[in-house]
C-alpha cells in the first residue's frame, strides 16, 4: 500500500534548524499537492506549508519567511527546511500527500505516522 515515512525530527535550541523528510512510496501513479501539518498537545492541527504538483508554495503566517517546502518528484519526497526555530513550534509534524494510485480513479490523502519536534529555550 501507498505509505508515508518521515524523518529528521528532534530536539533543537531556539534559533536552529532542522530538516523534515518525507518519502511516498507504494502503487503510485501521481503526486498532486503535499504538505506538513502539526499539533501540539492541546491545540488543533495547523497547516504549516503546502506545495503543489508544479512547485508553488503556500506557508502559514506563522512559520513564513522561516521554513521553507520543497520536493523532488523523482524521489517522491516532500521536505520541510526549518529556520530560527521557536518554542511555540514545537509540535507532532505529519506530512501528507494527495495520491493518485495506480489503476484508480481519485486521488486519497495519505498521512505520515508524525515526527517530534521539541525546541528549547
């Protein structure tokens, strides 16, 4: 079946970085749009950034002009460059990515199984 691995979570002080991987791999005919998404303990899950089949990106106010998505399509990976990491980022981080399977019809949104990120002060 389609899955999701994700790595390069950790614990990071405030103001380094750190680099999320996310690599699709199963019965795959296309990737369309692939994200990052995050929940921290209480708080609903937010979009971070997404990107689309063509490259435009989209990233939520909080995190622009600090992370950075981008993919390469030859490897099925979707990646999450992040910058002058914050306490308050710290979170679960889940990549998704809308998956055209091979012999179907439509598209279904596959989710990572979610990788730590812990900042400190």
């Amino acid at each position: 079946q389609v899955q999701l691995v994700e790595s390069g979570g950790g614990l990071v002080q405030a103001g380094g970085s750190l680099r999320l991987s996310c690599a699709v791999s199963g019965p795959i005919s296309s990737i369309n749009a692939m994200g990052w998404y995050r929940q921290a303990p209480g708080n609903q899950r937010e979009l971070v950034a997404t990107i689309t089949s063509g490259g435009s990106t989209n990233y939520a106010a909080s995190v622009k002009g600090r992370f950075t998505i981008s993919r390469d399509n030859a490897k099925n990976t979707v990646y999450l460059q992040m910058n002058s990491l914050k306490p308050e980022d710290t979170a679960v981080y889940y990549c998704n990515a809308e998956v055209l399977g091979l012999l179907q019809q439509l598209p279904f949104k596959y989710w990572g199984q979610g990788t730590q990120v812990t900042v400190s002060s």
